[in-house]
C-alpha cells in the first residue's frame, strides 16, 4: 500500500498506491494533484531498468562464457539466450 515510502519520502505522501513505486509512470494530472513535479521535487529515473538490466545480463553471460574457456572448460553454457548467466550447482547436505 505504499505506507513506509509515504513515511520516508514525503514527496509521494499524496501518490496513489498504483503508482508509489513508479512515479515516473503516472499521468500528468495524478503527479499534479500528488503535488509531484518530476525533475523537480521528484528525481526523473536515471536509467532506464528493464534496457539496462538485458544489456548487464548480456555482459554478464558473456565473462562467464570468456571465463569457461580461458579455463578449458569444454561444457556448454547453461543458456544460449544470450540473457542470463549459468545456473548455480545446488550445495549437497551432508546427513550426521
């Protein structure tokens, strides 16, 4: 519902709970009847997330490709997408 980031940024104390977590995706009459002003009471997104995210997946797929084979390994990479890096091995439990 919004109430902690209402408490600790007064700035969206006003934003309808659609729209606390996303401000930047709210219409022009929401912001201004919020009292929000992007760019000014309110900071702008720096980056945008869901591009930046798929560019870092990307990188980090590619090290972790670039690391295999600098270590000989000779295993595919878990993912051919090109959008996630491999899958950790699950921890075996030892039983006592």
């Amino acid at each position: 519902n919004g109430n902690y980031i209402r408490k600790w940024v007064p700035e969206l104390a006003e934003m309808p709970a659609k729209h606390i977590y996303e401000p930047w995706k709210a219409n022009v009459s929401i912001l201004k009847t919020a009292g929000v002003k992007l760019g000014k009471t309110y900071p702008r997104p720096i980056v945008d997330h869901a591009v930046v995210s798929k560019e870092n997946m990307s990188k980090m797929k590619l090290a972790y490709d670039l690391h295999k084979k600098s270590q000989g390994g000779g295993k595919k990479p878990a993912s051919t997408s090109g959008t996630e890096p491999p899958k950790k091995k699950a921890k075996k439990v030892k039983k006592q």
